[in-house]
C-alpha cells in the first residue's frame, strides 16, 4: 500500500487493490466479534459481551466513513463501495 501511495503515477484503482485485502480482514474480524457477541448475549456472559462490544466499537471505527449519523454497526464504508465499483469495472472490462 505505501508503494501505491508514494508512486506518482498510482491511480485511484491502485489504491482501492492495494487496500483490498486489508478492508477484507478487518470485515472478517468484525463478522467474528458480530458472532461472538450475540453468542456471549445468548449465555448472558455479561464480560463477554462487553469484551466484544469494544472490539466492534474499534472496528467500527474502520467502518464508518466519517459520517457520524451511520450507526458503526453497518456497513457503509465508502471504501467498501469503491472496491465493489472496482470489482464491477473489472468484471466488465473482462466480459
């Protein structure tokens, strides 16, 4: 990702497939914290929970796209929509 950052000649693209498969964790571990939150609730394992809820709270922060009206806990990261338009240009240029 520095490399695309710090070239020149980078396109916004480069930067959206440079970012990809680290928007791609991060929205892994949040499904993960997702789950393990609602199984903490469902045992009424009240420390868990909130273990959880701290870490959906940081991941969040990742998600949101600055607009402080978006709950964190959907997903509306700008980010996300431009790696989907990258994917779409993609396909299409393939097809």
């Amino acid at each position: 990702m520095v490399r695309v950052e710090l070239d020149p000649t980078a396109r916004q693209g480069d930067l959206v497939a440079a970012l990809e498969p680290i928007v791609d964790r991060l929205l892994k571990r949040y499904e993960a914290y997702q789950a393990a939150h609602r199984a903490a609730a469902l045992r009424q394992d009240t420390p868990a929970v909130k273990a959880a809820q701290d870490e959906l709270d940081v991941l969040g922060l990742f998600k949101n796209d600055g607009d402080v009206r978006t709950p964190a806990s959907e997903p509306s990261s700008l980010l996300e929509h431009d790696i989907q338009g990258n994917r779409q240009q993609q396909h299409e240029h393939q097809g």
